[in-house]
C-alpha cells in the first residue's frame, strides 16, 4: 500500500514539475531553474568516499576546494577558490604555504547546527579535519591514495590510532586563515588534489550534531544549497541559490581560450564578462538511468542540454552534422575529445581469473571492441590500447595492444594454454551490474554472448550503482564494467587506478598487484613532467595492458546538444562546481517551446 502511494506522489509530482516546466513564480519574481541529470543514482554525500562522478558533480555545486579550474580556458589552469591566493612554495618544492579567503561560510538552510541559518567561516582546522578523514582507517576511504606516502607524519598519525587532538606535522592550521603542507619528498600533482571533492571543507559540528546520519546533510560554501524539502533522493536532487555564497564574476573575455570563443561567440563573451554569479535561482540534477527517458525528456526542453544516445544518434546527426530538425528546435553540438577510459576489470584477488594471465588475454581477445565501438558509441571514441588516453604524458600513439582487438582463433589457442581448452574446467563466473538500464543490459549481454563462444560461461548479478560501488569496496565483484574520467590533467591519475596500494576501496577496483608495476609508478609520480618521466608512464601502461586486469574498452569523445537558451555551458572535462556559470534565457525557452 505504502509502496503505490509512493508511486502516486512521484507520478503527480514530476507532473506538476512538467506543468511548471523550467520557470516557476517567486511572488512577483519568475525562477531561473536550471536542468541537468546524471545518469545513476548518488552515494551518500561523503567526501571521504565520494568516489564517483555523479555524487561529485552534484555535490560540487553545494561545496567548494582550495583552488578550481579556470571556466573559460582551453586548458585546465589552477585559481584560488577558498585559497585566497597561489600558495608560496620553499624552494626545495616540499612546503607549501596557503591563505584562506575570510568570506566563505557554511550555510545551514534547516538552522539545526548553527542558529538562525548563519554557519560560520570555514577556517583551516576544517581542512585538517578533512584530510584526516581520508588518511583514517576507520573511514576506508577511496580518496586516500591521493596522500598516502606524501605529506609528513600524516602515515605515522593514521597508523597510531588517528587521534584527531593530535598534530599532523606535515598538514595544519598556522591559524584559522592559514595552512602549512609539508611534503616527504616533491608531489608535482600536489595542487591539483586540492580541486577534489576529496579534499573539500567539512565542519565538524555537523558530524557531531547528526551522528551517522551526518552525510545525508550536505552542508557546503558553494553556490549552492541542497533543498531537502523538494528533493527525492533516487529521483531528483533539487539546489537552490545559497544566500551567503561569497560570490564570483563571469571571467574576462580576454581569458577565454581559442576553443571556448568558437563555443560561446565573442558577443556572449563580452556579454557575460564580470556579471555576477550564479545565474540560475535553482538547479535541479535529475537522476535518469534510463538513456530513452533522458532523450525524451530533453527533446520535450525538460533538460537544457544532453548528450546523444546511441539509439538516437541516427536520428539527430547525418554525416557529423546536426539534422535540420534538431537544428530547426535551436540546438547545437559541441564535440570534444575526453580524458577518460572504459573497461571491464577482473579481480586478481580471484583464485581463477587473478592467476592465470593466458585466460584473461583469452577472454580480452573474445571480445568484439569494435562491435561495441560501433553499437554502444557509434563510432564517438577511440579504442583504448592502455588505460592512458590521447592528450595525456605517456600516450603511445603507435603502440598496438595485442589483445585490445577482437581475434577468436588466437582467443581460443590463449585458452587452451591457460589449460582450460573450449572452456573444460572453468566454474560460472559473475558479471555485477552497475544498472538495469537498457545500455547497461545490452553491454553485458553481449561480454557473456562473446564469452560462450570460448566456451565460458558468465552470469549477469543485477544491481544498482551503490551497491555496484559497494561490493567493489568489499572486493566481492568478479567481473565488472566501469569508465574513469580524470581527476586532474596527469598521467598519474590513470596509472594509479593499476597501482597495488590502490586496492579497494582506493580506485584500483581490479585489485591488479603487480610489483614491476608498483615500482614504476613509484619512480615516476616524483618526477618532474618531461621525456624521462613519460616514458615510464608508457612502459608502466603497457606491461598493465598486457597482463590485463582489465579488458581496454574506448576513450569517448562527448557528443553533446545544448539548446539556444543556455547560453554559456562549456565543455569542462574536470573538476565540479560549473552550474553557476550556466544561464538560461527564460524568454527564449518559451519561445522555442511554443513553436
């Protein structure tokens, strides 16, 4: 009974929110609503563990990091964000010293922790705070390889029962505006972890006041606030404009690199240049996990923008061009390169699959990727020959994995050398899902139709995305399909989804362990960028490559439609936070809609 009412007030409400469709009135004032979705539904809001990019994107719109990316550049250049400044560096590259902004609160929009809904400045205890948390043992948390071995004392603190009264030598508060990070030895990437959601501010008093139930309370400086009246987890997650965000300006037009001026257009630069942020009153991250519905819903204007599905892809783009009726609804496309990787893991901690190379190399060679390049993607990707995508330090053009192509005949002769001839012997192996959308469905239903023709057998486990997530943090996934877009602009942060400490709940999910490969990763993540240090990276990408814990899938090129009336959306590859940068113009909406 409980159950259909439920479904009713869902059914009624995305009515009325279809009614009201993207404006909404404020008294005399009309709502700026933003639409956007993500394509599976959030982990809890912890930044400890916030390990995905769905819960990310979201969650960095309500919080923010010491430094972000510049919005308007081609390439991904650092800026202060509640750092009030670039840190000073000592000459020797280990200390590094950071100011805070004094302007940059936590808002409490239920007034539960701090009274009256007026949060306090964020200071630099509450960053200390925050590392410590990733560095804790009792909190697993997917982010800590981002510091393990690097700052000092932060591994002795950990292992001595990470007493939080206790210093951390090598990362704390000078006082409340300023943070002191001593390194062991040099990070070059050191900066770029402090764009992470990893890394963002938590107050204390939240944890205290809400228990274990803290994470369910997003509580951030950002631009915006999570409605928890209006949102329904699962379904939609609802922001709206945080009254006490420190605020921002759209950047210069003089700063916007070569490709975002052919994206956006001189006029809506020079438009847009020094308004104030955000533009829109509200944001609503719709979760749609079904492709059908997220294209349905944006060709009715229920989204500002979109990416093509695969099943829509003909209908919308005829010889890399956008078709007349889609131009004729006012859209447009914008195509660009990712710094991402697909894949289908194995876990070497199997007795059977983590043992036995030649019957990985077997199954990797079964595997039609250009069926699936063609099917899945339409052709809007590259076939990945290691986990490093074009654009990155170590990315070998010429360099061909001999099992990243489809080959049957040497799959089977793999086969029966890894002692399993047409399959004699092997047990029923486990593919968990990640959804039960129709993509996800058909993906795996043709791994386990590649599978049966070596004489493999592989079952489907459904599942959802939190307990896809889950069960790889308890190493309980056989076999699994995933993608991983970058974190920061460095080979590095591929290379480390390979890298033994990196097990789960770190983001080596396949659990591969190899110490020839530890080694070079080791050697390499202290070096300065140039020929040497990305020729390591080469050499550490194929070994992993050929030893595949992983079978390579593609690197995708997004292919996505804006309508006219948003109005400054760019491309961004990395990072969180950019809904405050996105307009709408409510009068073009409509007009477009009513045509």
């Amino acid at each position: 009974m409980k159950k259909g009412f439920l479904a009713l007030m869902l059914v009624l409400l995305a009515f009325s929110l279809f009614l009201t469709g993207c404006k909404q009135e404020v008294g005399e004032k009309v709502e700026k609503v933003l639409n956007r979705y993500v394509i599976a539904k959030l982990r809890p809001f912890d930044p400890a563990n916030m390990t995905d990019e769905y819960t990310t994107q979201v969650f960095g719109d309500m919080s923010e990091a010491l430094f972000s990316y510049k919005y308007t550049a081609d390439t991904y250049q650092l800026q202060p964000e509640i750092a009030a400044k670039m840190p000073t560096v000592s000459a020797d590259g280990l200390v590094y010293t950071i100011k805070l902004r004094k302007d940059a609160f936590f808002y409490d929009s239920l007034g539960e922790v701090f009274p009256e809904n007026k949060g306090r400045a964020v200071n630099a205890h509450d960053f200390v705070y925050s590392v410590k948390r990733l560095a804790d043992p009792a909190n697993e948390s997917g982010g800590w390889w981002l510091y393990e071995g690097f700052i000092k004392g932060l591994d002795e603190w950990a292992a001595n029962g990470s007493d939080y009264s206790k210093t951390v030598e090598g990362f704390k508060a000078l006082d409340d505006t300023t943070i002191q990070l001593t390194l062991n030895r040099p990070y070059p990437q050191i900066l770029y972890t402090f764009t992470m959601s990893f890394t963002y501010p938590i107050a204390e008093e939240v944890v205290d006041f809400y228990g274990q139930e803290w994470m369910n309370y997003p509580m951030g400086t950002g631009a915006y606030y999570y409605d928890h009246e209006n949102s329904i987890p699962g379904t939609q997650h609802v922001l709206l404009k945080n009254p006490t965000w420190h605020g921002g300006q759209f950047p210069a037009a003089a700063d916007a690199g070569t490709g975002v001026k052919a994206k956006l257009g001189s006029e809506i630069l020079a438009e847009y240049e020094g308004k104030e942020l955000a533009f829109a009153d509200k944001v609503i991250w719709n979760v749609i996990e079904e492709s059908s519905v997220q294209w349905l819903k944006f060709m009715n204007g229920e989204l500002d923008y979109s990416t093509i599905p695969k099943d829509n892809y003909e209908t919308a783009v005829a010889n890399q061009e956008l078709t007349d009726d889609m131009i004729a609804k006012g859209i447009t496309m914008d195509i660009n390169p990712t710094l991402d990787v697909t894949y289908t893991f194995f876990n070497m901690e199997d007795p059977i699959l983590g043992t036995n190379v030649k019957l990985r190399q077997a199954m990797a060679s079964a595997s039609t990727h250009e069926d699936i390049l063609d099917i899945f993607y339409n052709g809007r990707a590259d076939l990945a020959q290691t986990l490093l995508p074009p654009g990155l330090g170590g990315y070998d053009p010429d360099y061909v994995n001999p099992y990243a192509h489809f080959d049957l005949d040497q799959a089977k002769t793999l086969l029966a050398e890894a002692g399993y001839p047409g399959g004699e012997g092997l047990p029923t192996f486990e593919y968990q899902m990640y959804s039960s959308s129709t993509t996800q469905t058909q993906m795996v239903e043709l791994f386990i139709d590649n599978m049966s023709k070596l004489g493999i057998t592989v079952e489907a486990v459904a599942g959802d995305w939190p307990t896809f997530m889950e069960r790889i943090d308890d190493h309980t996934v056989q076999i699994g399909g995933i993608a991983w877009g970058a974190d920061y602009p460095d080979a590095q942060n591929f290379l480390q989804l390979n890298y033994g400490p990196n097990k789960a709940p770190g983001p080596n999910s396949a659990n591969y362990d190899n110490p020839e490969f530890n080694a070079l990763y080791e050697k390499a993540a202290f070096m300065q960028q140039g020929p040497e240090r990305d020729k390591l990276y080469a050499e550490a990408a194929q070994l992993a490559a050929e030893e595949v814990p992983w079978i390579m899938g593609v690197h995708r090129l997004s292919y996505a439609l804006d309508y006219s009336w948003l109005k400054t959306r760019v491309f961004r590859d990395i990072g969180a936070g950019y809904s405050k940068y996105y307009d709408v113009d409510l009068a073009e909406r409509d007009e477009v809609l009513s045509k």
